[in-house]
C-alpha cells in the first residue's frame, strides 16, 4: 500500500535541491538516517532521500546480529558470615596444671574429711590424726576439685600437622583451631576434625556425551584441599560429595561441546577431547567456580581416561578394524597394479614376448591374480 503526499510550495527565489537518489518503488527516509552511527548529527541542507532496496542505490548494508548472551549461572550462595577464624585455645600445659590442681584438691579434701587412708597420708608427709568429717564444706570442695580435675584434662586435645579442628558450641560456630602440639580446647565444645592437607582424587568412570551424541566413560583426577573450613564443614552437609557431583556436571559440560574424534582427512585436530591439555583446563575453570564459594580449593583437573561406552565401542572397533582392512586392501590391490604394469613392461620393452589385445589381456589377468594371491598369503 502506497500513500502520496502533495509537495510543499516552494517560496519565491528559492531552488530546492534535487533528490539524491529516487525510485518509483522505494520509500522516502530522511538523509541522517543513514548516518545514524556518527558520533554526532550533521545537518545537511537536503531533503529527504529516496533509498531502493536494490544494488548501487547507497543503501546501508545489514547488520547481522550475533546470538543473545547467554546469562551467567548463580554463584553457589553461602552465609556471608560463616568464615573461618582461628578459636581461643591455650597451651597444653594449662591443662595439665589445672588438671593436677584438681587432683591435689580432692586428695586434699579426702584428708580434711578423714577418709584418705592412714598408708597414703603417711606417704604423703600430711599430719596424721586428723578427721573432720563430710559436711557440707567438704562436699563442695570435692565438687570444685572434681570439676576442676574434668574441666583440665577433660580439654586436652593433640593437633597434627595437616590436620584442623572445627568448634561449635551449642550449634554456633566458635572457631577454627590449626595449632599442632598438645592443646587445650574448652571442653564443653564439639570438636570435630577435618583434613586441610592436599588431596588426590581419582574418580570412578563417569558417563558422558560428546558433541555428536556419543556415549563415553570419563575418569579424572582432582588435586585440591580444604581452604575454608567453617564453609566446608558447616555451609554444605557433604563437601567431599558435593564435589564429586560438581566433578560430574563439569564433564558434561565440557565433554558435550567437543567431538570425541575427527576424520582421518580431517585438518584440525585440536578442537576434540584428544586434545586433554585444553579439556583439562576447562574443566580446572568451571571446578575453580563452583568449589570456592563452599571453601574448596582446586588446583588441577586432568582427565586420565577418555574412552567410548562399552555398547559403543564395539561398534567402533569393528567400524575400525574394516576401514583398515579396505585401506590394506587398497594398498595391496595398487602394489599388485603397479607389480603388473612393470612386468608387462619390460616383456614388452626387451622383446622377450609379442601380445596381441587378447593375449595382453589374458596375461595381465594372470599375473594380477598370481600377484595378489601371494601378496594375502604372505600379508598377516
């Protein structure tokens, strides 16, 4: 559908300029609009130009928009507050102090009360004769001394190299403890030991797909450590499942977005999973991102073994083994061929015999049926 407009009267005196281009089939749109990428707007003293949609008409060309950006996964979402931080602990020997302190304190107290025996007093240089009873005095000195006795060696604890204490008390997150050497932890705490040491993970084989739809079996190994121990122990019920699971999603991710083999003819070979230097690094990348929310550290992924299905690669080997039985076929066939032409050749060239058609043919058929029989039986 096609509107026409009725021309502006020109004033007196003054020559309009004349289109810059014009076409019966075509529609007037103003000349910046052509520029319209131009930092800035220039103004140009014509009219509205007319653009046809056919070559030499000046008409810009198309710009081919690339596909939408894909959008970012979430990160994984820990509480932002939950970092760890090194616990109060204090030297082993407090303990120990408090501890033989309680000791002595009940032993005391047995002799204020008269119920030590006379062998142990004496033993132990303490006036003898002495019996007062247990009252209520005794009862709580017996009470402090005992608790004294539990809270001392009740709080000691050994820290080893490599090796992290995690503390919580009464469900709130009280510290981390890393120290080695004999130590002494309140008691009341809940301790639970972690391993911050490196670590080698050698994974069981994990299915996966190719780019082509191909069914594989993948094993990987995995250097990495506990970095954050308050994130791995109490942000994730499972750190170490958890990132056996994110080990998974990585190759499938990473093993889907490349073939697992390439023609024989083919020129580029670095763009499939035989190239696992690169398939290695990627999936360094996506673990690095998904593990250090959670206090996961990982240096390495290196894939050890990337290998078809087992109800694929049967058909692969058979699908193999018969290309390379065609393409010994064909080797043989032409070295017979060549075999052939020269011993024709030089019969003919040295005179030894005189063929006809026929006869050159036969021979020919001859010779190739001799060669090529000899060649199979002396070929594996």
């Amino acid at each position: 559908m096609s509107t026409t407009t009725s021309p502006t009267p020109e004033p007196e005196g003054v020559a309009r300029p004349a289109r810059l281009i014009q076409n019966e089939t075509t529609t007037e749109i103003p000349v910046h609009l052509l520029f319209r990428d131009d930092p800035a707007p220039v103004s140009v003293p014509v009219t509205p130009a007319v653009v046809g949609r056919r070559r030499g008409t000046g008409e810009q060309p198309r710009v081919r928009r690339g596909p939408a950006s894909v959008k970012p996964r979430p990160a994984v979402e820990v509480d932002p507050d939950l970092v760890e931080r090194p616990a109060r602990v204090l030297p082993g020997m407090v303990g120990v102090l408090g501890g033989t302190c309680g000791l002595a304190g009940c032993v005391l107290t047995s002799w204020w009360a008269g119920v030590l025996p006379e062998l142990v007093v004496r033993a132990l240089g303490l006036p003898t004769g002495y019996a007062g009873g247990l009252g209520p005095a005794q009862w709580a000195a017996y009470a402090a001394a005992g608790a004294l006795t539990l809270f001392g060696f009740g709080g000691l604890a050994r820290g080893r190299t490599g090796r992290a204490w995690v503390l919580n008390l009464f469900g709130r997150y009280r510290g981390t403890v890393r120290r080695a050497g004999l130590l002494w932890v309140n008691p009341l705490v809940l301790r639970r030991r972690v391993d911050v040491r490196l670590r080698h993970w050698r994974s069981e084989p994990m299915p996966a797909v190719d780019a082509n739809g191909v069914a594989l079996r993948a094993v990987v190994l995995v250097a990495w450590r506990m970095k954050d121990t308050a994130r791995a122990v109490l942000g994730i019920e499972d750190h170490e499942r958890y990132l056996r699971e994110c080990v998974e999603a990585a190759l499938s991710r990473v093993l889907s977005q490349l073939p697992a083999d390439v023609p024989p003819n083919a020129l580029v070979r670095d763009s499939t999973l035989r190239n696992t230097e690169a398939v290695g690094e990627a999936l360094t990348r996506l673990l690095v991102a998904d593990t250090a929310p959670v206090g996961l550290e990982v240096f390495s992924v290196q894939p050890i073994r990337i290998e078809y299905a087992p109800e694929v690669a049967a058909v692969m080997q058979r699908r193999r083994i018969a290309a390379l039985d065609a393409q010994h076929r064909d080797t043989v066939l032409t070295s017979v061929v060549d075999s052939v032409e020269d011993t024709v050749t030089r019969l003919t060239m040295r005179g030894l015999v005189e063929l006809d058609d026929y006869e050159r043919k036969a021979l020919v058929k001859d010779l190739t049926v001799a060669f090529y029989t000899g060649r199979r039986e002396v070929s594996p």
